[in-house]
C-alpha cells in the first residue's frame, strides 16, 4: 500500500508540471498585442514631413496654387520667381504644391498636405497637413485652430518713394488713386510694391483696356501701364 500511494503522489507531481508548462504559453498573445502597438506607433511616427523654409521675397503673387516672388529688381513678367515648397520625408527631399499660400503683416501662411499609403490591398491611407507660419527665414507649426483664415481682399493705401495710392470716390463708389507727377485712377487696387523702374500694381479691377485688370507694371516717367499677369492675389 505504501508504493502504491508513493506512485499516485508521483503520477500527481508529474501532472501538475505538465500542466504549468501547458499553461505558460497563454502570455504569449499579450505579447503579440504589445508588438502590434509598437509597430503602429512606429509606422505613425514615420508617416511624417518635415517642411523647409521657402524663400523669402519683398512680396508675393498667387493664381491658384501657382505661388512666384517678386524681387525687387524683377524688369518683366519673366522676372518673377515660382517656386514650389520643398519637403524632406524619410531624409529623402521631395516637392510639394500649396493648398493655401497668403501673408498678414509681413509673416507668410501655408499649408501643405502630403498622403500615405499604410495598405496598398485596401487602399488605405494617411493624410497629413501641415499648417506652416514663416517669419524671418524660420517656420513655426501651428495648430489647425490656431492657423488664421485666409485674408479678403480690400482697397490698400500707402506711400513708397515717390508714389501714393489713396483711396477716393466716384459717382458715390469707391475708387483707388495711384499718384506720382500725376494721378491715375483704378478702380480696386489691393497691393503694390516699388521696384528697380517703377512701381507695380495689383488692381483687382482696373480701368477700362489701357489700365486692365491684373498686375501692372507702371514704369518711371512713362504714362503707360504694362499688364505683366492676369489677376491673383498680391501679398507682401
């Protein structure tokens, strides 16, 4: 009777370590599960842009998402520089278009937004934008919320040099009145800038087809105005 209980205990022992080791294996989804969050938190951390300053000019012109700066030695339409925002992803620089490109007292605005492909079998993606501020050669990020709408535009006024634009009045509506030696009247101008030559204009609405709608080239001495670009939007 005694060898038989000394077998049974045994038979028990050995039972109850098969069983632990059966039992070790259950840990093993939780560690898929951890696995899993961090190769998603690592694939979000690489679908991600970096956004490089873009050149700074003295004033900018926009139709659409074509965006070009205006040195201030440009002599001609060929003179403006467009340019498109440049990006870095994964060390690799690409370029980007603008979906929103303005400036509020001398500080550029832009947002870029880039997409990424996590399943090609379902189509899926990320979409990323970036709401960009660019003061002095540096950007800050903003927040979506924190980003300002987009400028209207409205009649400016203003010195440079030897030229004035005021705001005046015809038959009871308002009219913008571009002086130098002498005055020309356009109806909405909503920015300007002296250049090397002259001084160009960005009327919204012109005057008749010698002072057209767009941006207007108006050269020292000369009475004439030459249209150098359909309307946009004028910034600086």
């Amino acid at each position: 009777m005694k060898k038989a209980g000394g077998l049974l205990i045994s038979i028990l022992w050995i039972a109850f370590i098969v069983n632990c080791n059966l039992e070790g294996p259950i840990d093993e989804p939780v560690k898929t599960v951890v696995d899993t969050e961090i190769i998603i938190e690592e694939q979000r951390i690489m679908n991600d842009f970096i956004v490089k300053p873009i050149v700074e000019y003295p004033a900018y012109f926009a139709q659409g998402h074509n965006v070009s700066g205006i040195p201030a030695d440009a002599k001609g339409p060929a003179d403006l520089m467009r340019f498109l925002p440049e990006i870095v992803i994964n060390d690799n620089e690409a370029v980007a278009i603008f979906d929103q490109f303005f400036a509020i007292s001398g500080k550029v605005y832009f947002t870029i937004t880039c997409s990424f492909l996590i399943d090609s079998e379902i189509g899926e993606s990320e979409t990323i934008t970036k709401y960009c501020m660019q003061s002095k050669g540096v950007i800050t990020y903003l927040t979506e919320a924190k980003f300002p709408a987009m400028p209207e535009s409205v009649r400016v006024t203003g010195t440079t040099g030897k030229y004035n634009i005021d705001i005046g009045e015809y038959q009871g509506d308002p009219i913008n009145i571009v002086s130098r030696d002498y005055s020309e009247t356009l109806i909405f101008v909503d920015g300007f800038l002296a250049i090397e030559g002259g001084l160009l204009i960005h009327a919204l609405v012109g005057r008749g087809s010698s002072r057209p709608d767009g941006l207007l080239f108006w050269p020292d001495g000369k009475r004439t105005m030459n249209l150098w670009k359909e309307p946009g939007r004028f910034w600086k």
